[in-house]
C-alpha cells in the first residue's frame, strides 16, 4: 500500500489554472467515487485485475488547492490513474494539467497535509480556515465511503497537529484569515479592518467564507450589511444571526436575492464589496460595475471609492473590473501576489518543528504496523508446526498419559516462543526506521510466508495481534 498525495496550488500553477481547475460541489463527490468508489465492485466482478489503484481516497478543494489524498495498491499505476481522473474531471488536458501537478508519497504525504493543516502552506501563512476545509474534506469523503482507516486516521491527525500547532505557537500572529487579508489589500496593504466602519457592505454568497466575510465586516462597525445569495432563506438566516450577535450598537443586517435588478440596486449604495460564492460563471461584470460606479457617483458625490473583495475560485467578478475607473479591486490573484511566506520565522519555525516531529512518530508507527501481519503469518506458522508435531507424537507414541503429553506440548510452545521472540520484537523495532519494510519481506522470505493480507483482512491481523 502506498499513501499518495496528488495536486495543485497557489505554489505550483497560476490563478488562471488553478480558476479553470476549480470543481462544483457534485464534481467532487463524482471524482472520489470514480478514484475508489468502485474499487469494491470491480474487483467483485473481475477479481485483483483491472482493479482501480487506489483503495481510499479524500479531496481538499479550496480557492487556492486542489488534491487527491489516496491509499494506492501500486504506485505508479496509482499516479497515473489519479492524474488522469483530475484531468478528466476538471476538464482540462493532461497536456495543460500535468507541469503543475505535484506528487507526495509516503512520509512526504503525511508531511504536506500536516505543513496544510497548520498553515504553512497556504497564501497566508498561518491562516486558520484551512482546519475547517480540511475537516470539510474528511467528511466528504466519510459520506461518499472512500475514506478507508488510514485516511481517517490521517485525517483527523492532521486536525490535532493543525490545533496544536495554533495553541503551541503565535502562528496565528503570522497570518491571518483570507478575508482579513484581502480587506488589508484593499486599504492598501496596511494592518487592520477598522477602515470600514461606517461604511455600507455588501456581501455576495452566504457561505462559510462569505459567513465569515460578514462576521468580520459587522465587528469592524460597518453601517449596514447586505448579504445576496441565490437562495434567500439562508442569507437572511445569515443576516438575522449578525444582527443578535452585533447587538444594538450592530450594522443593520438585511438579505436579498441575486439578481441584475437587485445587485445593480446595492452596488450603487455599497462602499465595501465581498463576494465568494460557488457560481461557475461571473457574478458581477465590468459593464454591471462600471454602470454601479456611475450611479453611485450621481446618487452620493462623497462616496468613498467602491472596493470589491473577490474570494471565489473560479472568480466571481470579471477581471476587467480592475480597469474600471473609480473601483479598487483585490481578488485571488492579487492576493497571491501580495502574500508573504516569512512573517513571525521564530513562529513558522516552531510549526515546522512541530510538524517535521509528528511526521517522525507517525511514520515509525505506519511502518511499525506495516509489520503486523508478518509477525502474525509467522506465529501462525509455527503454531501449525507444533500442532503437526504434537499430532504426530501422539500417533507415535500413544501410550504417552495426559500430564506427559500436557508437558511435552508446554515444553515445546516454549521453545518455539524463545526462538521466535527476538526475531519478532527486533523486526518491529527495526521497521521504525526509513527502510524498515525491508526487513518485514526479508522474514516474509526467509519463512515462505506468503504475500501480506489483502487491506480489507488488516483489522482482523491487528485485532489477532492485539489479542
């Protein structure tokens, strides 16, 4: 079994591939279905053969990552086929995809979810909405049946160290949430969001980013709040939450549909524009702004400049908004480029530490377990010598009484446990270490014991071993 990681990034590809990579909610579903979903059923209908490579499988999606996590019966044919589903899935060539795909196995794996999880890795450094993606991740991949024990196991402990990370460290200090970053940008790279108070805001999507866009804008004491989604129950639940946690001194919150008519109307009255939501297709257009900017400046000549905040991957507004007189915007691309990766080093450092340790203690205790079935197939072997043996005395020599057989057979499980004891301990010692697989197949060879049990047969290996 081999664990791989196979993706994209705001590290390896640039926004446009990375927006055009970008998958719907149901696409995700259907690509973890297809990486392990069937791996059951073919192998039901045609046995080992033609069975997809990977057994488990779980995909982090967020603006600025796409990755396949999987457990693969082979490596390279694991590589091939996950690289060649992403392609297929997210509608682009391998051709385009492939030079900024990155490959993870093993060790390396485990290290990248975890570096994720803490968030070293993201376009803030330190930002902490990554634990909620992560967890987001899992529990996709728990309801579409593709995330094995190892996966879950993986999972959840990059959780933990992405917690301990955060309550061990000030890396909380080195970066902050996208939104608040991007809000910064759009005061021109200068810290804190209190510049939008008494400002009107307007935010697009009621999501988790858009939930937290509007939290953040109603603590900094905007005026007045708007939140558009497509489905209007949930933005004006969103919107009757900000307002009885705000409390009196709160921005008055409101919710409308998205629409032309609608968002036209409130753009002509926002300052302060955030829009994140799952649309495939642009949400607001240069013309729309341009005409919104045009009506602001009839309606209110002192309004400050419009600023728009946009979050969404594949982008929610068109890109030739950045030319539109008297609009400031700021969206992934930008924030891309204005992201730095060294802020608080004492801090980054500490996590990297953090992490390099809980890679070390999960990969002796992955090889170590590795080394469970070796021990058990060799146990059971000689068990099966022993009780060949005894049959054979007692054929033998049938005069033999019950307390000399009973002590024979002691006698002989002893010395069958003596020679078998330094063996086994030593090789599950031995498997902490990097190579340590070699010496589980050298004992599997020595002994003739066979291939290691198939995965699904492993949790009734380690439940015989723990017994």
């Amino acid at each position: 079994m081999t664990l791989l990681v196979i993706g994209l990034s705001h590290r390896s590809a640039p926004v446009s591939v990375l927006e055009a990579a970008a998958l719907t909610p149901d696409a995700r579903g259907k690509l973890l279905r297809d990486a392990a979903g069937a791996a059951s059923a073919s192998a039901t209908v045609s046995g080992a053969a033609g069975r997809p490579s990977a057994i488990e499988a779980a995909l982090l999606a967020t603006c600025n990552r796409i990755e396949i996590y999987a457990v693969a019966e082979r490596f390279h044919a694991g590589v091939a086929e996950l690289r060649a589903l992403l392609s297929r899935h997210t509608g682009m060539s391998q051709a385009e995809l492939e030079p900024h795909l990155y490959t993870h196995h093993e060790d390396r794996a485990v290290e990248h979810l975890l570096s994720v999880a803490c968030g070293l890795d993201s376009m803030v450094v330190g930002e902490g909405q990554i634990l909620g993606q992560i967890k987001s991740a899992l529990a996709l991949a728990q309801e579409e049946h593709t995330a094995g024990r190892l996966l879950n196991e993986l999972f959840q402990q990059a959780l933990r160290v992405g917690k301990r990370a955060h309550s061990e460290t000030n890396i909380d200090r080195a970066g902050q949430s996208l939104v608040t970053f991007g809000l910064e940008q759009l005061n021109g790279g200068r810290a804190g969001v209190d510049w939008v108070r008494g400002r009107r805001a307007l935010v697009i999507g009621a999501g988790s980013m858009s939930s937290l866009a509007a939290t953040t804008l109603a603590r900094a004491g905007v005026a007045e709040l708007v939140i558009a989604n497509r489905t209007l129950e949930r933005a004006e639940r969103l919107a009757a939450g900000l307002s009885d946690a705000e409390g009196q001194d709160g921005p008055r919150a409101r919710a409308v549909p998205i629409n032309a008519i609608s968002i036209a109307a409130e753009l002509a009255l926002a300052d302060v524009v955030v829009s994140c939501t799952g649309a495939t297709g642009l949400v607001l257009t240069a013309e729309a702004v341009a005409g919104a900017v045009r009506e602001r400046a009839r309606r209110r000549p002192a309004a400050p400049e419009l600023t728009v905040l946009d979050l969404a991957m594949p982008r929610d507004v068109e890109a030739a908004v950045h030319d539109v007189e008297g609009v400031r915007l700021v969206d992934i691309e930008s924030l891309a480029a204005a992201s730095a990766d060294a802020p608080m080093a004492a801090d980054v450092d500490a996590v990297r530490g953090i992490v390099a340790e809980e890679v070390a203690v999960l990969g002796a205790a992955r090889r170590a377990a590795h080394t469970t079935p070796t021990v058990v197939a060799l146990r059971a072997m000689a068990s099966q010598v022993v009780a060949g043996e005894l049959a054979r005395l007692d054929g033998r020599l049938p005069e033999l009484g019950e307390r000399e057989r009973a002590e024979i057979a002691r006698t002989v499980r002893r010395v069958v446990d003596k020679l078998l004891h330094p063996p086994t301990v030593r090789v599950k010692e031995l498997a902490a270490e990097p190579d340590g697989a070699y010496y589980a197949a050298a004992l599997r060879q020595l002994f003739d014991l066979g291939t290691p049990p198939a995965p699904d047969q492993r949790d009734q290996v380690d439940q015989k071993e723990r017994s």
